[in-house]
C-alpha cells in the first residue's frame, strides 16, 4: 500500500486550524477511487505509484465471490477473483482518463486469462468502473483503441461494475519498493517490458483519451 503526504505549513495556530478543515474538505471532495487488473499486481501498483496525483495504492483480489480470499486461494484459481490494484487519486490533479491511456499501454489487451509470463483467470485484465462517468470513460478508451490499435488482435479486456475489493497480505504491498532486486528479476523475466514495446511501440496513447473530458 502506497500513501503520498504533502506538508502544509502556516504561521498562526488558528490560521492552522481553519485551514486544515478546509484541506480536509477539499481532499473529501476531491478524492475518487479507480480498480484496476493488469496481470500481476506488483507491476500494477508500481505503474500508477509513479502518476502525479495518485494519493494511495492498494495491491488487492477483486471480480470474484470468495470472501476475504488468500493469495495461496486466488493464485490456486477458482475463486473468480483476478489480482488488482486499487488507486485512491485527486481528481483535480489527475484525470481519470489519464488513469486509462496508462493502464492500456502497460498491459497486453490481447490476451484475456492471463497476462504477458502469467496464466489463468486470476491474472486476466479488466477494468471495475465505480460510476457512471468512469464506465463512459473507460469504454470510449475501448472504442478508440479497437479503432486505432497498432497491434492486428481483437481486445479482450473486460469492463464492468466494481466489486468489493479484497487487500492483499501486506508482503505484497509496495513490492517493488520492499524488494526491488526481485521485482526487477520477476518483471525482466517475465518479458512484461519486451512484450509491451512489440504491442506499442510507436503507438500515439493520445488517441485512446481524445474527446474524453474526465
């Protein structure tokens, strides 16, 4: 799990305390929640940890119907769970569109039970919509990377309505952070990076979020 702080400083204790109120406002306001599946969740969670905006991420189980599930059990299959990261960002800082054009060009949306070294379902890439706007956003990034893909296969990621979200163990938060010489062996050896530079190298991500005001 990564949580970002920005330090606030004032002169007056009473300028402090009105101020925080309103930061903490304005955070409540500001703040919306984003769900996504791209394969291994260490990967993941490391892509949108380096997105200006992004407040908090959550390396977690979600799209399934065991309650409370384990690696050990979403890993063995079964559950219907896929691994996914949960992202906390400032609306105002980070559109959510932004979100999408970065979650489609670091996965293969080629592949639909698994992802680049990883296989089955609880690997599968899928976005969870939590409203309305995110569902119109995330399938116009569908429309217009089926129209515009560089690559000749069909897209097969799915997109539907949230679900509860399960936190993983806390070995697996902040993986790449708590264990970057394993990360990098696991990722290199995976062949995530050689796989994404075949699918879009040269590929313009601008065409995914065109006319998409969120």
């Amino acid at each position: 799990m990564k949580i970002f702080f920005k330090p606030y400083s004032v002169i007056l204790f009473s300028s402090l305390c009105l101020a925080s109120i309103g930061i903490r406002s304005a955070f409540a306001e500001n703040k919306a929640i984003a769900t996504f599946a791209g394969g291994c969740f260490w990967c993941v969670e490391a892509l949108f940890d380096a997105i200006p905006g992004v407040l908090a991420t959550t390396s977690g189980y979600c799209g399934g119907t065991l309650a409370n599930p384990t690696y050990h059990q979403v890993s063995s299959g079964g559950t219907g769970h896929t691994e996914a990261v949960q992202v906390v960002y400032d609306e105002h800082q980070v559109r959510y569109a932004k979100l999408l054009r970065q979650f489609w060009i670091n996965i293969d949306p080629t592949t639909a039970h698994g992802q680049f070294c990883d296989h089955g379902d609880q690997y599968r890439p899928e976005i969870f919509v939590h409203t309305p706007d995110q569902r119109l956003a995330a399938e116009t990034t569908l429309r217009q990377l089926q129209q515009s893909k560089p690559f000749p296969e069909s897209v097969a990621v799915a997109i539907t309505d949230a679900k509860t979200f399960y936190p993983a163990e806390e070995s697996h938060q902040d993986y790449h952070h708590k264990n970057p010489l394993r990360y990098q062996y696991y990722r290199f050896n995976c062949g995530r990076d050689n796989r994404l530079k075949s699918l879009w190298d040269g590929y313009d991500s601008n065409l995914l979020i065109k006319g998409i005001a969120r």
